[in-house]
C-alpha cells in the first residue's frame, strides 16, 4: 500500500528537483521516489559495510573470495 508524504522544501530546491526530473526523463514525483529509494538503499550498504568492519576490528576470521566461491561451489 503506498502513502502519501508532503513535504516543504525551498522554492530552489523544488526547482532543481524539477530540472534533474526533467533530465532523467522522469516526473519529479517518480525522480523524488528514485532518489529516496537510492539513499535507503544506500544506507543499508553502508551500516552492512559497518558491520564487516567491526567484525574485523575484532579479529574475526575474514576468507579470500577465491575460497568462499570454492567452499559454495562457484569457481567453475
């Protein structure tokens, strides 16, 4: 189910926003829904990247590649 967010913004940022729309081709609304989807999705890369690094600050076991694409089957 979708919802409806309204936000205030300044009159310049609205306006870019319409601009980098119109180069992508897209509606504002649509370019809006992209750019939000992007960063959440970014976000989550990031507090996965976190999460790795602190495994490896405390010395938890890491594994080239090359082993873990042996050990799951997919070096062929």
């Amino acid at each position: 189910m979708n919802k409806r967010v309204t936000i205030d913004m300044p009159e310049e940022m609205h306006q870019l926003i319409v601009e980098y729309a119109w180069e992508a081709g897209a509606e504002p609304d649509d370019y809006l829904r992209q750019m939000i989807q992007r960063h959440l999705e970014d976000l989550q890369d990031i507090a996965a990247a976190d999460e790795a690094m602190e495994s490896i600050r405390k010395g938890e076991p890491t594994y080239p590649l090359a082993e873990v694409k042996q050990r799951l089957g997919l070096d062929h």
